[in-house]
C-alpha cells in the first residue's frame, strides 16, 4: 500500500489497485480520521472526495461525529423545535411550542 499526504487527508491505495481517501478532524486529540464511506477506482476522484470534504469542513456545512458530543441536548432541542414541521410542512404553532419547551 502507498499513501500521499497532501495538505489535508491522505490517499492510499490499496492491494485491490482501489484508492482510500481519509483525513483528520481538525482540533482533535487524539486524532480521529474520518474515511470517505467508499473506495475509489480513480485516484482522481478521491482527491475530488476529499478537496469537498475540506471545503463542507471550512464552510460548515459538515460537522464530523467527533464534535456530535459537543452540542448540547438543548441546543439539539431549540434547533429541533425550529426546525420541526407539523404534517401540512408548516411550522409549529406557538402554542405548541410553548406546551413541549416545558418538558
């Protein structure tokens, strides 16, 4: 197996000529890796892979399981309430926000 780090993750391929792409989440220690959820026949697509997961990471639009302890069970919850739709796609009534906040 051969594997090229670039700035962010690493690229390996593997015995079955298939390449792996994984990188570190930023901020942990220990490190915690994160792979891509398949395995590559192009090494071009997984520097692909990974250039969108360093982006989605910097963006904020991915948030990796290492930090999933870090929000709160009420923060979980105000962003559930928010975001919460009742069966016709609308929002929640404030009544009904106010009788489940107590709970």
């Amino acid at each position: 197996m051969t594997t090229n780090r670039n700035g962010f993750g690493s690229i390996t391929r593997l015995p079955s000529k298939r390449y792996r792409a994984r990188y570190t989440v930023p901020g942990t220690f220990p490190q915690v890796w994160v792979s891509a959820p398949e395995t590559f026949t192009r090494k071009v697509d997984t520097e692909l892979w990974l250039a969108r997961q360093r982006t989605a990471l910097e963006d904020g639009i991915v948030r990796p399981r290492a930090f999933a302890a870090s929000l709160s069970l009420r923060e979980y919850a105000e962003a559930w309430m928010r975001d919460r739709r009742n069966a016709s796609g609308e929002p929640l009534r404030a009544s009904t926000r106010r009788s489940t906040s107590t709970i």
